[in-house]
C-alpha cells in the first residue's frame, strides 16, 4: 500500500466543508453508536473526532476516537487538513 502525504483534493473539499458549515449530521452519528463528534481519520490510520461544541466555538481540538486524549490543536479547518486529517467517509 502506498504511503499517503495528503488526501484527495476532493476528500480535503468535503472535510473543509462538513468542518465550517458544522454539518450536524456528521457530528451526530458514529458508526460505533458512541457519539463523540465528527469522527476523523489520519493519514497515518489513526481516527480521532472534533466535538460539536468545539467545531460551534472555532476551536479545532482533534481527540483520540479510542482514548479520548487529546492530540492536537489546530487554529483553523485548514490547520487541519494539513495536520492530516480528514473527515471520516
């Protein structure tokens, strides 16, 4: 399997999408039925979420979707985006 550098132009559209105009739906269901926010995934195979009050508020805080630790804290969708992540699809 090729190691990824970046998502898709497409799948980076959807994640600043869904992230700006905090599309309720994505954050209210988790395939899991453990709803925690947006649930995302990493370039590096990791998944993490955002929580509806934090993505409300513009704080971009990525959270562990296993442990829910904190792993990062970016300054806008676009910080992101280029931290990795995506939104899950």
């Amino acid at each position: 399997m090729q190691n990824r550098t970046e998502w898709s132009k497409e799948q980076q559209e959807r994640t600043r999408e869904v992230l700006e105009c905090v599309d309720i739906v994505a954050f209210s269901f988790s395939w899991t039925g453990k709803k925690k926010g947006c649930l995302l995934n990493h370039l590096s195979g990791r998944n993490g979420y955002i929580t509806l009050n934090d993505a409300l508020s513009g704080d971009w805080r990525v959270f562990d979707d296993e442990t829910d630790v904190l792993l990062e804290i970016y300054d806008s969708v676009d910080g992101v985006i280029k931290g990795g992540w995506k939104v899950s699809t």
